[in-house]
C-alpha cells in the first residue's frame, strides 16, 4: 500500500530511457555538425607527380623519405590526422597542385 503511494513515476525506470533516446540522437547530430579535427586522405595520384608528392608528404609530416614513399603506395591513405579543417584544406590544395587527389575526412 505504501509503496503505490507516489505511483509508477517513482522508480524512474521508464521515464530515464525514453527521454535519453531522442536526446542522444540530437547530442550525435551536433557533434557531427561542430566537427573541428579533420584527417586528410590522399585518393590518388598522377604516377608522373609521385616523387613531387612525396616531397609535399615529407613537407607536412615528420616521416623520412622511405616512410612517405610507402604512405605514397599505399594510397589511399591518411596522411595527416587530428588538424583543424583550415590546415587541412591548405594541405589539400598544396597535394591538387602537384596532381594528388586528397579528400577531407
């Protein structure tokens, strides 16, 4: 009898789950939207221009020639994680110049 006094709303079991589900889906949608880290992807490149991209991947990154060359093969690959989105369309306009195709991520 005691423990109907307050009614269902009491143990908070029902009220908790529905409320976090619309409220998650907003909080992902806004995270989405402020994203401020980008990754730079290189596509593909112009096999004329892959030892001018080699250098541009030394350029901006701490990795030897050896290592770059190898980024370079692999493609498509991240170059470049974990910068702002202004460096990293700097980073893609520099890469379409010699003949790289790089995309945001």
């Amino acid at each position: 009898m005691g423990l109907n006094r307050y009614g269902p709303a009491v143990s908070g079991l029902g009220s908790g789950s529905s409320s976090s589900g619309p409220g998650a889906a907003s909080a992902d949608t806004k995270a989405a939207e402020e994203k401020t880290i980008f990754d730079v992807k290189l596509d593909k490149f112009d096999a004329a221009a892959k030892i001018k991209v080699i250098k541009e991947i030394r350029s901006f990154t701490d990795l030897g020639l050896k290592e770059a060359k190898e980024l370079v093969e692999k493609a498509p690959a991240v170059v470049k994680k974990g910068v702002t989105k202004d460096e990293a369309n700097s980073i893609i306009e520099k890469l379409k110049a010699i003949g790289a195709t790089a995309v945001l991520e």
